[in-house]
C-alpha cells in the first residue's frame, strides 16, 4: 500500500474498483474538489487493467489486491486502513462514476448523530429510477431492513454511504465480502453492534457501461437471496460497538 498522511484529515474516502481505468481518474478529481481535506484511498480489486497506475497518478493512495474478493473484501481492507489511520469518517465511493461525491459532505454530516448514513436514490432530488420487477424487489428489501432497524431506509442496497468512529472497528474486523454483505448484511450488522443507522437523500448517475435491470424471474430469485442474507446476518453473533470518545 502506499504511504502518505494516513489520519491527518479524519476522513477517508475509500474507492472500491474494480477494472474502473477509463472512469477511476475522473472519480477521484469529483472526490478531491467536494472534499478536498479528505485522504482518498483507491482499493484495486484484482483489477486487469492499468486502473492502479491511473489512480496513482491522480492522486489517490492505492490499495492493490492479488485477486478479485468483490466490494465487500475491498472495503475491508479500507476499513482496516482506516482504524489503524485512525480516522474519524469513512465514505464509500464506487469507482464507476455513478456516485455524486458532491453529497459527500451531506453523509458526513449525518454522523454526528449516526453511526451509517446510507444515500438513497429513491428521492426528490434523484433522477435515478428503476422500475418493474426489479423496483418491487428493491422496495420490499428495503422495507424488510426498515422494519429491523426501526427506521425508514428506502434504499437498502446502495452502496454510496458513511460510517463514523463507532462503526469502523466493527467493519474492518467484520465486513462481509459474500453477496449482498456489502450492503444488506452490513445494515445487519449495525443493528446487531447497537449502531445507529440514517438515509440522506442524494443524486445519482444513470449507469453508463453494464446491465443492471433483471427481469421478473432474477428479480424474483434476488428477493429470496437478499432475505436469507438477512436471516442469516441475524442469527450470527455480531460484537456490541464500543462508545468511542468525540
């Protein structure tokens, strides 16, 4: 991993990429110009391609991983880095381009009374839609992980989100890197460790590369997977979060 002043800011961005070359740059600068005080930190998930050179090159700090572990192994390693940095905030930008950095403040900010803010798209100011089955599936994800947290979540899956000083030991010693864990899992697990979890409603990009829609049948097969991560986040046990002094 490269050195550099690992803490002095307190707050990390951590972007995990995977083969991102021709989009990581243009990331990293939108990260830079929202939060410029912000250390950044790129996890290289077994990429193929030049997006570790291009991401040193723009400035960012460069976690390299051997081979592919999924979001959820790379953000580990970016919690990890951050609770040996010792910093106070930790964001997840995905290194697609589709994630507005310029609500990163606004994540920040939901920490001081929260432990996770998770960006919803699903609001006013999003022009993000997905609809059909896929939309129905998402909706009943999300009141699922609702009813469990006790507070409304509209947008259970993204992965555009914040966590605070209390949430990343937890995460870097136990974030999942199965399916789903990246998300519904790790929602999970806040509410197992006694963390307090928010939405803020932020803007999104319109995936430009890939298929993300699914049909009725996926959409379907992806509920059933998604509750029985939740079933199974629930009867694991999880560490109670430490009280973290400001």
């Amino acid at each position: 991993m490269d050195t550099g002043t690992a803490g002095t800011g307190k707050l990390l961005v951590v972007i995990p990429a995977f083969n991102e070359e021709a989009a990581i740059a243009e990331v990293i600068a939108s990260v830079v110009r929202a939060v410029p005080h912000a250390d950044v930190l790129v996890v290289d998930d077994g990429s193929r391609d030049a997006t570790s050179e291009v991401a040193r090159r723009a400035g960012a700090r460069v976690a390299t991983l051997p081979f592919n572990l999924g979001v959820g192994g790379a953000m580990r390693t970016g919690f990890l880095h951050a609770a040996r940095g010792g910093y106070a905030a930790v964001v997840q930008v995905d290194g697609d381009g589709q994630h507005d950095p310029s609500y990163i403040p606004h994540l920040v900010a939901a920490l001081a009374d929260h432990d996770v803010a998770v960006g919803t798209r699903f609001s006013p100011q999003c022009t993000y839609t997905v609809n059909g089955p896929r939309r129905w599936a998402m909706a009943g994800v999300a009141g699922v992980i609702s009813a469990l947290l006790g507070t409304r979540i509209d947008d259970a899956t993204s992965g555009f989100r914040a966590a605070g000083p209390r949430a990343i030991p937890v995460f870097a010693q136990h974030y999942p890197a199965e399916y789903l864990g990246d998300t519904l899992e790790t929602l999970v697990i806040a509410h197992k460790s006694h963390l307090t979890v928010t939405q803020v409603p932020v803007a999104m990009r319109q995936r430009t590369t890939g298929r993300p829609s699914h049909g009725g049948v996926r959409s379907g097969v992806e509920f059933v997977r998604a509750l029985c991560v939740v079933a199974l986040g629930l009867v694991r046990r999880w560490p109670v979060a430490a009280d973290v002094a400001p």
